[in-house]
C-alpha cells in the first residue's frame, strides 16, 4: 500500500542525505514532502505514520515514504535511535509540474537472450518495498554507508555518482524483496555471519567469541561463509575492517597512529602494510590523494 515505484529510464535525483541521532522528545516531522524518503535504521526504534498507517522501524529496517503523502512521527521513538535518510526525486519534475502521474506502475519487460536492446527494453517501473529488513543483506548494508560517504565527499559530479548509487541500492533492494527459494540453514547463519562481522569491523577478529556466539566451530563457520561470499571470514573483516580505517583517515582529524589503535592493529607499521594490500596504497598515499581531491575542490569557483 503506497509504495514508491522508480521509472527505468532514468537515476532517481537525490535532493538530500544527513542522519539523525533522537533525543528525548524527537519525532519525525510532520509534512506532506514533494520528494521521496528512504530511513535507513542503524539502531533504536523510530515510529512514522503514513496517511493513517503506522510503521515502526527497528534495527537494520528500511522504510519508504512516498512523495504527496501526509507523514508524520510518533511517540514510539526511542531516545538514542540512529538513522541514515534520503530524500529523493523520481524524476526531473516535468510529470509532476504538469500534473501527470510520473510514477504509474508498467510491467517488467520479459528478459531476452543477449542481444539488441532498445529503448523500450527500458521502459517499465519498479516497485519498491514498502519495508525491508537489510540485516541479513551485507551487500545493501555496504551501499548506504558508501553513499552516506560519498555524500560528504568533495568530488566533482558527486551528484551524479550519488544518483547512480541509489539507482544500485534501489534495484537491490527491490530484487531483495521478491519471494525466492527459502534459504537453508546454512544460508540463515551466514548472513547473520556477515552482519555480526560489519557490527565488529572497526575491531580486532576474534574467532574464539565467533565461535561461542554462533556455537560452532570456527572452520565450519568460515568454510560455509567463504561458500556464500566467496571468501573466507578472516579476509572478509580484514577488507571491512580497513575500509572503516580509509573512512576514519577521510572524515575525521585523526593522523594514520590514532586511526590504527581506533581499529585495533597492534602497531601502525602492520596496520599500514594491511591497509596497502586491501587498498592497493599506503594510508600516506591516500591521504595525500584525498588532500589533493580537497584542494582541487577549494580551488574550483563556487
């Protein structure tokens, strides 16, 4: 009911991104927005009421709020609660200017053999989820905190890799939605593998509590997870792991020291040969190439 569909023939336009963090007392705002809104909840618990129906968004849920909907929070947000929003356009604003419905949902085109595609192959809705869980789901967890970075990032056209990435997050999310084949055992307890893995990923790998708190052996959980991810659980928190560093050394003023013993390395020198092998340069060389993208940003007329 109420779902946000997207058009296939273009990027959805991001108006804006931020993050709230609730006080005592918080509730969403009460408005009737002429974009979408996608709340990300990292943690606690935030209530939104859509036109008389009442979601409450817990850890590692997604809702979406659709454009010319009277929204408004409720009282059964929790102090503490952390979020990632987006506010989004489905389109330029030719349709809604003219009062036409830019929106209106088309079927799914009936996928060919590899081939010629034409423009009509493109021209078909998606419906998105209304809610979605995505703790289980490491992949779309990985895309809102590198489109939540980029956002902060001085890059040029940022707008537009923003747009592309929403588009990625999108189309997962709805694929994600889809009834499957029911997942096995073993599937179940490697995706909550990966989310326990992305909880801990600024820390030091700790395979004896894995293994107290999944109650198994430690090679049969890194064998069945290396057999979902294609790879084994060591490498999966050491990548992580250092991409949490490279966001720490971007977005904040810590030196290349602090930022090791923030993730847990014993000493910087191995800290900075890991980060090397996961980023192909050292955390000199890509400060130094983040200080450049700064400057030549600063230097561009406003």
């Amino acid at each position: 009911m109420n779902e946000v569909t997207i058009s296939a023939m273009h990027y959805p336009y991001i108006r804006d991104i931020g993050t709230t963090l609730t006080e005592p007392g918080w509730i969403h705002p009460d408005r009737a927005a002429d974009y979408h809104v996608l709340i990300y909840c990292i943690q606690g618990q935030m209530q939104v009421v859509e036109e008389g129906t009442e979601y409450l968004l817990r850890d590692g849920q997604i809702l979406f709020l659709k454009r010319g909907l009277h929204h408004w929070g409720g009282e059964g947000t929790m102090p503490g609660t952390s979020t990632v929003w987006i506010h989004f356009y489905d389109s330029c604003g030719e349709a809604a200017a003219s009062g036409e419905q830019a929106d209106a949902p088309r079927p799914l085109p009936k996928m060919h053999a590899p081939g010629i595609l034409t423009p009509g192959d493109y021209d078909f809705a998606i419906l998105l989820p209304k809610t979605i869980s995505v703790g289980g789901m490491p992949q779309q967890l990985k895309r809102i905190t590198e489109i939540n970075a980029l956002n902060h990032a001085p890059q040029s056209l940022k707008h537009l890799y923003l747009s592309m990435e929403l588009m990625a997050l999108l189309l997962d999310l709805h694929r994600g939605s889809q009834p499957g084949k029911p997942r096995s055992k073993s599937e179940a307890l490697a995706q909550k593998l990966a989310v326990f893995l992305e909880a801990h990923c600024g820390e030091k790998l700790d395979t004896e509590r894995i293994q107290a708190h999944f109650q198994h052996n430690y090679r049969y959980l890194t064998t069945l997870f290396k057999a979902k991810y294609g790879m084994a659980i060591s490498k999966y928190h050491e990548r992580r792991r250092i991409q949490k560093a490279a966001e720490l050394l971007k977005n904040t003023s810590m030196n290349i020291t602090e930022v090791s013993y923030e993730v847990q390395f014993e000493s910087p020198y191995y800290f900075s040969r890991v980060f090397k092998k996961v980023m192909g340069e050292s955390p000199t060389e890509y400060l130094r190439n983040v200080y450049r993208m700064n400057s030549e940003h600063d230097r561009r007329p406003h």
